[in-house]
C-alpha cells in the first residue's frame, strides 16, 4: 500500500472524527436547555433525535448554531413544523424548544409551505423528521397497551388467587369442622 493511501486514510479518519465531534457540540448547544423545560423523558429523546438527524442531515456544526444563517434557519423551520404537527405543544413552548422567541416560531410556519415547495432537501428532512417522530410515538403507544395489558393480566390473576384463597379458607374450615 503507498504511503500517500495511509496518510490519507488517517487523515479521513482524523476529519470523521472531528466532524462527528462538532456535530455532538453542536447538539448539545442547540437542545442544553431542553431538560429543564416540563417535558416528558420521551418528548426530550424524540426531539434530540430530531435535532440531531436534522443537524447532520443538513451539515450543521456548532459555529452555525444561534446565527441566522439560512442552512440554520430553514433546519429550525423544519423542526419547529415538526413538533407543532406531531406534539400539542403551543407555540411559546416550540419556540422555548428551539431556543428561539414565538414569533420566529409563527415565521418559520409562515415560510414552511415555500421550502416545502421549492426545497427538495428541506422537503426529504421534514418527511424524515415526521417518519422519525411517528415512530417513536407509535413505539410508545405501543409499550402503553403492553403495561395496560400487563396490568390487565395482572388484575385477573391477583382476581384469581383471591378466589382461590377464600376457597382454601372455605375448605380449611370444614376440614376442622370435620377433625
């Protein structure tokens, strides 16, 4: 193998890993705040997991986080269309979400249906980002019926052995009316 291969392998992997480094920086600084707002453990997993899909789809890194540049801005757009579709949240809650004021919040609705309509790249991420979401709130749903019917089978049991155990009392008396 020439050595030109091996340093540019190394080189590869050195620029992966720093890329990859950069995008979990700027992950962390878009969603730091998230955590302290009152959300539930899963809409927290569901929208990291949409900012970094979104974030690395798009080529977001750190130093565009918080600026107004249009590749930030239309991401943003994309995730705050995101959550108002899937989430009952209200505006003032997206925009804390996105780190951003409610009104940039009604902007990025406003300009939605235009990027969806000229941007192909944006269309395929909010298509992305809505299958992404559908999914883990169907999982979730899906773990709610098994703990319902967890509980439902649970109930029949315990339902069970009450009857079995006003059985044996039943019998255990007549066994000592009987010695």
């Amino acid at each position: 193998m020439c050595p030109y291969t091996l340093v540019y392998k190394f080189n590869y992997k050195e620029k992966m890993k720093a890329k990859e480094s950069n995008l979990d920086s700027a992950i962390e600084k878009a969603t730091h705040h998230i955590d302290d707002l009152n959300l539930t453990d899963i809409d927290v997993e569901i929208i990291k997991v949409l900012f970094r899909t979104a974030y690395k789809y798009r080529g977001i890194y750190s130093t565009s986080v918080g600026t107004r540049e249009r590749n930030i801005v239309e991401t943003n757009a994309c995730i705050a269309n995101v959550l108002k579709r899937n989430f009952p949240f209200s505006l003032n809650l997206i925009g804390k979400v996105i780190g951003k004021h409610h009104s940039s919040i009604i902007h990025y609705i406003k300009i939605h249906n235009d990027f969806l309509i000229n941007d192909k790249k944006y269309l395929s991420l909010f298509q992305k980002l809505n299958t992404i979401t559908k999914d883990y709130l169907r999982y979730e749903d899906e773990i709610m019926c098994l703990y319902r019917a967890d509980d439902a089978i649970k109930d029949e049991l315990i339902a069970k052995l009450r009857a079995d155990v006003n059985m044996l009392n039943l019998e255990l008396i007549r066994i000592k009316e009987v010695g």
